[in-house]
C-alpha cells in the first residue's frame, strides 16, 4: 500500500475513533430519559417492551464501529479505540464533577439542583456503563475475530450478529444490574429494561448488518483490499 492510501487509512480511521468515542460519552450522559417504542403493545414483567432508555440509542453504533474497525484494521486496532472510548468517559466524569461543584450565579438559567439532577447520577452510570462495555465490548471483539478466523474471512453477517448479541446481553445485563444495585433504577424495572434493552439491541444489530456490508466493500474497492486482508497502519 502506498504512503498516501495509508494516510487516508489512517485519517478514516481516527474519524471512526471520533464517531466511536462521541457515541459512548453521548450515551452516559442522556440515560436518564426514557421513551416508548411502540411497534408492539406488549408487556413483559410489568413493563411495556421497548421502554428504554435514550442512552441506548448510541450505544449499538459503537459495535457496529468496532466491528468495521476489527474487518478493516484489525484486533488490536480495535481494542485500541475501546481503551480510548473508556478514558474519554472517564475524563468527561471528571469535568462534570468540576462543573457540579461550581455554584451557579442567581441569573444562571440552569440552577445547582437542576444540574445534579441531570448530570449528577452520571457518576454512577458511567461507573456502570465503563465496567459492563469494557467486558462487553472486548468479548465482541474477541468473538468477531474467532468467527472470522473460522470462515476465513467470509459470512460477514455471522461474526457481525453472532459477537454483537452475545456482548450486547452482557453490556445490557450488567449496566441494568449495576444501576438499579446503586439504586438509580428500581428493582421493579430490572426485568423489563432487561429485555426490552436486549431485544432492542438485537433488532438494530440486525439492520446495521447491511451498512457493514457497504461499509467494508468500500473500504475494500478504495484499498483493493482481499477478502480478509487487514490495513496495517505502523
């Protein structure tokens, strides 16, 4: 590969770090408002499915990122930009720690009790969040390239659904459990945001298989990359 195309490897790469990492920090700071997605009227444990939390809307670009990332440019270009994703979380905490402990002026148009309301619980759903994506996003990059390594680089869809449902369920799992145990969700809800977090995650898996698809065939045509060829960027 020539130095210009593996510049531009290197500059769409950084842009897909950029998505990646602003998709994750987006995700821990909206979590508190929840809606209804209503395609079906159906209860599950005293909750309707689909009633999620906004936070979740981000959160599968992340693995659809990853993936194209793990197709492209590897494993450990993969595991690199999970690990960056996890200190950028971790210093936008600490800038909100700052920001809450600055008393706002009377004319402030968001008041103290306002603002900790709303970021103040963010502690403890990226405390949540870093532990159960840390482990979910690592087995989904594991698997994908066991799967890979398996069909030698072939049936795309398989290592993308396959590593995305079983990583998506331990990330879903985990940050319901670690926040309803910290007590920012009810017990009563744990169930039901299981589930319908779950089942959603697996739905819109499935319909990003297709952009992955397109995803790699242009990486491959603008590379003239061979099925499972990976760009080296050192």
């Amino acid at each position: 590969m020539t130095i210009k195309n593996k510049l531009a490897a290197q500059r769409i790469y950084i842009l897909l770090g950029g998505l990646f990492i602003t998709s994750l920090v987006v995700s821990n700071l909206i979590f508190q408002k929840f809606f209804y997605w209503h395609p079906f009227d159906i209860e599950i444990f005293g909750s309707k499915l689909f009633e999620i939390s906004v936070g979740i809307l981000p959160y599968p670009i992340t693995f659809l990122i990853t993936d194209l990332i793990s197709e492209i440019y590897g494993k450990k270009r993969a595991n690199d930009v999970v690990v960056v994703g996890i200190f950028a979380s971790l210093f936008s905490v600490l800038i909100i720690l700052i920001a809450n402990a600055v008393p706002a002026l009377s004319s402030s148009p968001i008041k103290d009790d306002v603002f900790s309301n709303v970021f103040g619980r963010t502690i403890l759903a990226v405390g949540a969040s870093m532990f159960a994506y840390l482990f979910a996003q690592f087995i989904d990059i594991r698997i994908y390239h066991f799967w890979k390594q398996l069909t030698k680089g072939k049936h795309l869809w398989l290592r993308n659904n396959f590593s995305t449902w079983l990583s998506q369920f331990v990330d879903t799992f985990s940050v319901v459990f670690l926040l309803c145990f910290f007590e920012v969700l009810p017990w009563s809800s744990f169930q039901g945001l299981l589930i319908s977090g779950f089942l959603f995650k697996i739905a819109v898996a499935a319909c990003d298989t297709p952009f992955l698809y397109l995803g790699v065939y242009l990486f491959r045509k603008r590379f003239s990359l061979k099925i499972n060829e990976e760009i080296n960027l050192l």
